[in-house]
C-alpha cells in the first residue's frame, strides 16, 4: 500500500504496488506504521512506538513432568511485569519502572518487518533481577532467547478502534498493545460497528475521537511514557495520570487550584475532581475502598444542597449551529420538538438505526442561532455527527466554539417539594457560555 485518498463521490482510492482499490470503508489496521498511513489523509494518529522486553529461559526441569499450564503470574510491585510458562521454558516479561525508551518518533521505517533490537540489559537489569528472586526456580537458568521489540501506545494505554475523526468511513484498528488478548472481541465490534452503525458493547474507552487537537506529538510521547511505566501499577480506581499536564486549563483554574481543586483530565481540559479541605493534603488519594476525599466532597454536596454553588463548566462542549436553514437543519437531527428562540431542551441524537450517538442539550439562541453543548469526550463526535449529516444544499455553518468559550453554571438549593440529587440537576443546568477565555 502506498497511499489512501478520498474521492470525490465518497469512495476511498487505496494505492497498491499492484494497482488501486475503491471501497467503501478503509480500516486503518498499520500497527506501528498507523500514524504513517493516517497522515496520508491528514490524520494524526495518536500512538507512539515503544520499546518492551521479555526473555525467554532455558527448559526448566520442574516443569517437564506437568501436565498443565502454569497461571501468569504478575507482579507490579517488584518485576512490573510478568512471569509464565512458555511450553518447558519460562518467560519475564518486564515493563520497566524508568527510562522508558519511545522510538521511530519520525516514523517507523517501511523495512522495518517484525524489527527486533538488541537488549538492552542496563535498561531492565533491576527488574530481571527481582523477577530471579521472586520465582528462584529460574534463577539459576540460562536465557535462551531475548525478544525486544516495539509497541504501539495510545496517550491513555487504551486501542484505538472506531471512525477515525473528521473523516466519513475512514475506520481506526490500532494502538493495540495486547493483541491476542484484545484482538477478536475488538474487532468483532469494529465490525459490528461497520455494518449496523453501532457495536453491541460500550466501546467508549476505545473510540479514536476521545483525543482532540489538544494530543500534539509532545503530548501523545510524554503520555505514552507515562503509560508505559503505569502498565504494571495497581489500576485503583480513578487513577490520575498527570505527566503532560495541564494541557488546556480553563479561565478559572488558577483561581480553582488556589482554592484547593484536585483535578483530573477529560478531553484535554483540568476539570476540578474534589476540593482539599479540613486537614487534606491537595493530591490524589487512591482506595478500593471509601477514599480520604469521599468527606470532603459530602460537604461539597450539602453545601451545595442547602446553599448554593457555582460550577467551572468550561470543559463542557460548545458547538454553534448558524445559518439560513440552521433551524431545519437542527429540527431534521433531534427527536425532539426544536426549541423556540429564547428557550433550551435536552435531547439525544440518533445513529440511523435509531441508537444513542450522544446526550445533548441544545439552545435556540436566535431564529437561525442554535447552540449545542455535551460532555468534552464528545466534542468530535458532536462535530461529526453534524458535519457528515449536512447535505449540500444546506446553508448551515458549524462552528466549534469549545477552546473559546469558557463556562460557569449556577446551582441553587434543591425546594422542599422537588429534593433532587445535586448531580442530576447540575447536569440539567443551562449551560450558555459567560465568558471567552482569553
């Protein structure tokens, strides 16, 4: 394959040595060459090869006589890794704790098939040894083989699989880092996906369109670092994962930091997670059980209950849909009856086989004005949505207003008549942007 193209009546030209290909839809599944494939058609993928070891011991007599399959044995801790069976062998696998080695960060070379490289023992050596310590039974074994080769990392560790951002039947199939154990039941949903316009299960942590402009190449190799020395750390709930940040902090972050805000990322932007109060330090506590924060943010919830609140709103977002047939244009896209100019409903909009795309809330801000604001994940699935479903006679502008506009919401206290849960209402606030962030 030497290039991808879209052609004008929608098809995709697929360039081979061998002559060209027209299709409908074009899956990019280039493992470390995906970036390189996606730039053919402008499209950054956000996956950064890096570097990872296992080793595979000599026959280990103990083994000989079994009859069954050892379990993995992992260990974070101490190996941050992995130890196994491989046939009458063993095998450490090892995700280093430091110095963490990204590579091909100008691409990956075309020659470079199934390319290994040699050990790096300095790089691994502390971890190998604890992974002798830990199963003494190879300790005292030859290594026979050492397979050091690269992997693709998405910023957050998650595959990328899903319609690849801005581009109409252009499908995402990489960033995969466990293959055989990720691989059939992705990609029996990419497939699903294809076909029926939605997959069977929630495939929302894998979705290509949950990193943005904000995911430049700095980011996506300090974020894959960062992933790769988090592979073997305990997955406690809400994890923060701070390298890199802050990326795009609202107006209001200073002043929220200063007030105590302990945030956490969502599509780019420092969104306040819980505020450190009554004694707490301003950092991420991490439990499997009620946290150290879990007091601090009950006082959040009365406060805001019997008071009021305001809240940084900021991340949310903000899409303006103007035009002469901006109306027809909304009222042909939602369930809902179009709201009159002045007034805000909340409404889904719907894939053509009549499933969930997204939750949205939508402002008629003018007879031929309208506003559209959703959780930040889902800002470029908003912009797709509208964009591919524009026809071509339509005079309708689609403006994306998310990094220019900040936001701040009011909550007032729950009447006596309506008690409701502080979140419910928070997420059914009107959300009109106040200010532009400079």
């Amino acid at each position: 394959m030497t290039n991808v193209a879209r052609e004008t009546n929608g098809e995709w030209r697929v360039e081979t040595e061998q002559g060209a290909i027209r299709c409908e839809h074009v899956v990019n599944a280039g493992g470390t060459y995906a970036k390189q494939v996606g730039a053919w058609t402008g499209l950054d993928v956000p996956t950064t090869s890096m570097t990872h070891h296992y080793l595979i011991t000599d026959t280990v007599p103990e083994f000989l006589d079994l009859e069954r399959e050892l379990p993995v044995v992992r260990d974070d801790r101490q190996v941050s890794g992995y130890v196994r069976m491989e046939q009458k062998s063993g095998l450490i696998g090892i995700y280093e704790k430091a110095d963490p080695n990204a590579i091909w960060l100008d691409g990956c070379p075309w020659e470079a098939e199934h390319e290994l490289f040699d050990a790096d023992y300095d790089r691994i050596m502390p971890w190998l040894e604890n992974a002798m310590e830990r199963m003494p039974v190879l300790a005292e074994l030859g290594i026979k083989r050492v397979v050091h080769g690269a992997i693709s990392h998405p910023p957050d560790g998650n595959p990328l699989i899903g319609p690849a951002p801005g581009l109409p039947n252009y499908w995402l199939n990489c960033g995969c880092q466990i293959g055989i154990g990720w691989g059939p039941g992705l990609t029996r949903e990419l497939a699903r996906w294809m076909v029926h316009g939605a997959p069977d299960i929630n495939m929302r942590d894998f979705d290509p369109r949950r990193f943005g402009a904000f995911a430049d190449a700095d980011y996506q190799v300090t974020k894959a670092k960062e992933d790769y020395l988090l592979r073997h750390e305990i997955p406690f709930p809400h994890f923060n994962r701070p390298d890199g940040r802050p990326v795009k902090p609202s107006g209001l972050y200073e002043r929220l930091k200063a007030k105590g805000a302990v945030f956490e990322e969502v599509y780019g932007w420092e969104r306040p997670r819980w505020f450190a109060t009554g004694g707490l330090e301003q950092r991420d506590y991490y439990s499997f059980k009620r946290p150290a924060w879990h007091g601090a943010v009950m006082n959040e919830v009365e406060a805001v209950r019997q008071r009021a609140g305001i809240m940084d709103i900021s991340a949310f977002s903000k899409v303006e849909v103007s035009g002469p047939d901006a109306a027809a244009f909304v009222d042909r896209l939602i369930p809902n009856r179009l709201p009159k100019p002045g007034r805000i409903g909340l409404t889904h909009l719907l894939s053509d086989n009549g499933r969930i795309e997204l939750e949205t809330t939508v402002v008629r801000l003018a007879d031929d004005r309208l506003y559209f604001t959703c959780a930040a994940f889902f800002e470029q699935r908003l912009i797709d949505f509208l964009t591919f479903r524009k026809r071509t006679d339509e005079v309708v502008t689609i403006d994306n207003r998310s990094d220019a506009w900040g936001g701040a919401g009011a909550e007032r206290p729950a009447g006596p008549r309506h008690p409701r849960c502080v979140h419910r209402r928070a997420a059914r606030k009107t959300r009109f942007p106040l200010a532009r962030c400079a």
